[in-house]
C-alpha cells in the first residue's frame, strides 16, 4: 500500500488553518485515503485474528501429541526403529 499524500496549511512560519499544499510532513490527509487506510487496517486485523493461533494453543497441541506418541506402543516402536536406523549411518 502507497504512503497517502500528505497536506499542510502552514507556510514560511504562518498558519492558513486548511490544507493547501502537499507536503511530505504535513497535517492533514484526504478523508478517502483514510478510509482507505483504515479498512486495510480492519482486513489485515480480522485476518490475523482468524488466522495466527495463539502460542498457548500451539504449545498444548505439541504437548497433547507428544504425549499421544509416547503413551502410544505402536509408535514407541517405531521411534525406536527410526531412531536404530539414524545411529547405523
């Protein structure tokens, strides 16, 4: 997304009180690029709400599956024979 162009009333040390110049400091914005602005800001805050999982959440799947694995026959064999066949190389 494009910085928006920005405006300032201000010159040479006086104030005009409205936005009459573009400005790369300047005060104001238009009102349709801060809507603009302010919706990408709105769909990237509900996408990243729908889509990052909390660490928390992460943490307690590993743990659940861990513990899924180790409590798990067939799997303990199998880590074994994976881990036999890692040390023969």
């Amino acid at each position: 997304m494009s910085e928006p162009n920005r405006y300032t009333g201000k010159t040479e040390g006086s104030l005009l009180g409205s936005p009459h110049w573009e400005h790369p400091e300047g005060e104001w914005i238009k009102w349709e690029d801060y809507a603009r602005l302010k919706a990408e800001v709105e769909r990237l805050t509900a996408f990243t709400t729908r889509t990052i999982i909390p660490n928390e959440e992460l943490q307690a799947e590993v743990e659940r599956l861990t513990k899924a694995i180790i409590d798990s026959v067939e799997m303990r064999q199998r880590l074994r024979e994976i881990e036999d066949g890692n040390h023969s190389k």
